[in-house]
C-alpha cells in the first residue's frame, strides 16, 4: 500500500485525512485513487488541467517530484507520497 500523507498546514485549509492506496505505477495513478473519494482534496492540489498547484509540492519517498504536470513519476508498491503547501518568502 501507498500511504498519502498531508502536512498539518495544508489541513487548516482543507480536510485531506492521510490514507492508504492500493496504487499503481505512479504518483498520478496512487492520487487518482486517493482523490476518488475526496473530490474536493483534488481541487485544491491540483488545477484545472490536473498539474500540481503553484502552492502546492508533492514529494515521493523524502524527494520532490520531476513532473509537475502529469505526476507520472514512478513509485514503489509500499512509497509514501507527501503533499505539503509551498512556502514562499524571504
């Protein structure tokens, strides 16, 4: 299983329990799966034409994901994806 993980930070603004995916190949099909029974989690880490958000970063395993735009990074049957919100400032 898959676990999906968000920071505290982002549940202030959303409800997105953690929780375990059966999963697939990649980080799309794993969130696919997470967003079908939390549509509105969906909307607010992914835009429109289903690209990670500006505020938005997805790491996989302690790393950030390469494409941003599909999700098709690859990970392992037992990974852990983190959603968190993106800090900026200086």
């Amino acid at each position: 299983m898959v676990h999906v993980r968000f920071t505290e930070n982002l549940r202030r603004h959303i409800d997105c329990a953690d929780g375990d995916v059966a999963g697939g190949a990649t980080v799309r099909a794993c969130l696919d799966e997470y967003f079908a029974s939390r549509p509105g989690v969906r909307a607010y880490v992914l835009d429109d034409q289903g690209a990670v958000r500006n505020h938005v970063v997805v790491f996989v395993d302690g790393s950030p994901i390469d494409d941003r735009a599909a999700q098709s990074d690859s990970i392992s049957p037992s990974g852990e994806i983190l959603v968190m919100q993106a800090l900026s400032g200086g």
